[in-house]
C-alpha cells in the first residue's frame, strides 16, 4: 500500500524528509493553491500572502469534513458549535449561500479561505516556479546527502 505523506509540504527538505522517512509520494495543497494556475479567487490567493496565514484553525463549519483555514470572524463564532453543523456534502450546500453574500459583499472575515500552516513560507505564485523549485531542492538535499 503506498503512502502518501501530507500536511506542512512546500520546500524541497520537508519532501526529502518524507521520502526519506518511508513514504512513496508527497502531497503538496496551499503551495498550489497559491499559484495563479490554481482555481482558488484572487482574494484567496492574496490573503496566502498575508501576515493572516500566521493565524489557522481546524473546522467542520464549512464543509462538514474537517479542514484548515485562515482564523476569521466566522471561523471563531462558530468554533464551539460543531454538533450543529451538518454532515458532509449538506453543510458545505447550507453555508454556500453565506459564502456567495459575503463574496459579494466583499466581507472577507465571512469566507473560509483554506490555509495549511505552510502558508507564511510560500513565495511562489507561478506553479511552473514552485515545481522547478521544488525539484531542484529536493535533488541537491539528496545529492548533498550522499557526500
């Protein structure tokens, strides 16, 4: 069974150390979703820049599964009321109406905007960029290594 190691990923060491530890693979969320390639709006992309992503929190709020996002206004109103929230897919329906009204009203403290604890390292925003780099990190971690 392969293993696929996650989670605080986005330089070169942090994927050595994974591979070097037993796993098979890497995967790699808020270094990518920082890219201009990635889906994610211009103001989430903005906010994995900012001194924001110093501050994260685990929650089921707005999804129903549990994830990490950007600490806000509505991450900490709603931390201590999970038994209320409604399990996956039906939660992320029920809040896709605030997060619309908020995006239109451009009340950001209302939006999850999905953050690893990564995100104060990241300085790409092309992915071509984070690939090479990546790349070329964790190659020269191993060729060090052999010395």
């Amino acid at each position: 069974m392969p293993v696929i190691a996650a989670g605080g990923i986005a330089k070169g060491n942090a994927i050595a150390a994974a591979l070097a530890l037993g796993a098979d693979a890497v995967q790699i969320g808020t270094a990518f979703l920082a890219t201009d390639e990635s889906n994610a709006t211009a103001i989430h992309k903005r906010m994995l820049f900012s001194d924001a992503t110093k501050y994260t929190s685990l929650s089921r709020a707005f999804t129903g599964r549990l994830g990490r996002g950007i600490t806000n206004r509505i991450a900490r109103e709603m931390k201590h009321k999970e038994n209320c929230f409604l399990p996956f897919p039906f939660q992320s329906q029920f809040m896709s109406h605030l997060r619309k009204a908020a995006i239109d009203q451009e009340k950001w403290d209302m939006i999850l905007f999905w953050s690893g604890q990564i995100a104060p390292a990241l300085k790409h925003t092309k992915a071509a960029e984070l690939m090479r780099s990546l790349i070329e990190e964790t190659t020269g971690y191993f060729e060090h290594s052999k010395i």
